[in-house]
C-alpha cells in the first residue's frame, strides 16, 4: 500500500510555491525600475520648464532673437 500522506501536494504544491516567487520577484523588479529611474518624475507637474530651457538655450546660441524670445517666454508662462 502507498502511503498517501507524503504525496498530498501534487501539482498544488508546485504551484503553490511557483506563484508566490513570481509575485516576489515582479515587486524586486518594480522596485529596481523605479529606483533606476529616480521614481515618480516630479518634473513632468512644472508645466513647460522644458520648453523654456530650451527656449533660453536657443537665445543663448543666437538662434533667435531678443523679441522672439521675449514674446514666447510670456506664452509660456501663460
């Protein structure tokens, strides 16, 4: 007679290990993601600071003159 009690997981088992080290291992890697990328962008809520650092660089590089610059500095910030 087969002793029963030693083979009661079956497949559970299996997967009853598998899916907890998967769930532990996508947080390990939502964590390493969000620290490569220096997390939340708080950048992104500033509203054109982009735009008007590349607006002052094109001033600086003469690209643009003083008048263009002053008129789409004003719609920037509106």
């Amino acid at each position: 007679m087969i002793n029963m009690m030693g083979y009661g997981y079956g497949m559970m088992g299996v997967f009853g290990m598998i899916i907890p080290l998967l769930l532990i291992g996508l947080v390990i890697y939502a964590i390493v993601k969000l620290s490569q990328n220096g997390g939340v962008n708080y950048n992104s809520h500033k509203g054109g600071s982009d735009a008007l650092d590349i607006l002052n660089q094109r001033f600086a590089n003469g690209e643009i003159s003083e008048e263009e610059y002053t008129t789409k500095k004003e719609m920037l910030r509106d």
